[in-house]
C-alpha cells in the first residue's frame, strides 16, 4: 500500500531519473538571506575595525593626525627620504601665548583657536605634506621631498597664515594668534626623532627671539663646526 504523499512544497531532495538536487524556492530564498546577512555583519565589522583604526591615529579634537601617527608616518618617510636620496624637512610650532587664550575666554575658544588654526595651516600645505597635532598646541608639517630654502618658504606661509586667521569668539571677542615655528632638514644620517630635536630647538630659539617668527635648524655640518651636541630635545655647546 503506497503512503500518501505530504502536500506543500516538498520536493524530493534528489531526482534519481534526472540525477539533479531538486530545490524548493523556498530554500533558496532562505539561503540568499543567510548569505546577504552574512555579508552584512562581515561589511559592518570592516566598517568598525576602519573607523577603531582611523580613531587610534587621529587627534580627536582637530580631525588631524595625532602623535603616535605622526611619528609612526615620520619614521618611514624618513627611511625611504634616506634610500631615495629625496629631501624631507619637519615645521614645528607652537601658538604663542595660548594659554591666555583659555585663561580669559575658556577652553572653548581655545578649541576653537586650535580648529581655526589647523584650517589656516592645511591650505598651505602641498599635496604629500601633513598636519600632526603632538599635544597640546604643538603642531608639526611634514615636508616629504621639501629641501631646507623650500621649507623656509613653507614655515613662513604658515606663519602668516596663522597670523591672519584670527575670529570673533561668542560674537563679540577678537582672537588673534601668532605662532613660533622651527624648521629642519633631513641629512646624513639623522634619523625622525633627531629630527624632530632640532625643530625643538630652533622653535625654542624663535620663542627666546620675540615669537611670531621661524627659525632654521642647523645642519650637522654647521653643529660639528660650532661644537654643538643635541642632549634631550634641546641645543647645548661643549665646554
């Protein structure tokens, strides 16, 4: 006695006359949604390890990239600047007086000093050049393939250009800014933190000097024939 046959959709797994998987629509439709969620969960994981990754390199205040960036950046532009034989040259500065700034308008305007100054200072940087913010109001621009007259050049726009970039705070109070800056050029053998320890040190002689102006590292031949030797991140002469 043959058993009856259940009614819906069930189809026999496998067609033994034709030798093909017979299946339903239904599976299908199934197996699609499974696949589509799949991808789904797999895109919104890549999405949160990017942006964990962009977050982990970005300053959270200035959008731009933060020290640990910076430095992780610098020491291979500087290895392939040294293999390529290509310049590379560093501007460090520093807003002058900017404690003033959070002292007598809050912390707020100083937020925003540093937004507007971050803004100024990207439209003049080249193409391959970047903005780092390393603490504070500390900024640098890296200058791949920029020579020491070409970063002069650059420090100096970025000089004006914070000059200039001064805003109305709350609609009423006038905030202007200055800036220090010390620039150094890649040569022999110097290594991204020496480099930076020069910047240091010319930028420490602008903030001596008046402020608002830039100052020039110098090189390693100019340090051998005055003596010089570089202890921490300042300049000191034997003898």
């Amino acid at each position: 006695m043959a058993l009856p046959q259940a009614s819906g959709y069930y189809q026999k797994p496998w067609d033994w006359k034709s030798g093909q998987m017979q299946v339903s629509i239904g599976v299908l439709i199934s197996v699609g949604v499974a696949f589509l969620l799949l991808g789904g969960t797999a895109g919104w994981l890549l999405f949160a390890l990017m942006q964990q990754r962009k977050l982990a390199h970005t300053d959270y205040l200035t959008g731009i990239a933060n020290r640990g960036s910076v430095f992780e950046q610098g020491f291979k532009l500087v290895e392939h600047a040294h293999g390529e034989v290509e310049p590379f040259s560093i501007v460090l500065f520093d807003v002058d007086h900017f404690k003033k700034i959070n002292d007598t308008l809050g912390h707020g305007a100083g937020d925003r000093a540093l937004r507007v100054i971050v803004n100024a200072s990207r439209r003049v940087l080249g193409q391959r050049e970047f903005l780092g913010r390393l603490g504070g109001e500390e900024f640098i621009a890296v200058l791949p393939g920029c020579g020491r007259e070409e970063a002069m050049k650059r420090a100096e726009s970025l000089r004006l250009a914070i000059a200039r970039a001064g805003f109305l705070y709350a609609d009423k109070h006038p905030v202007n800014m200055t800036a220090s800056l010390g620039v150094a050029t890649l040569d022999r053998d110097v290594d991204f933190q020496i480099l930076v320890n020069r910047a240091d040190e010319a930028l420490y002689v602008a903030k001596n000097s008046g402020r608002n102006r830039a100052v020039r590292a110098s090189s390693s031949a100019e340090r051998l024939s005055a003596g010089m030797v570089t202890v921490g991140s300042r300049q000191r002469v034997r003898g």
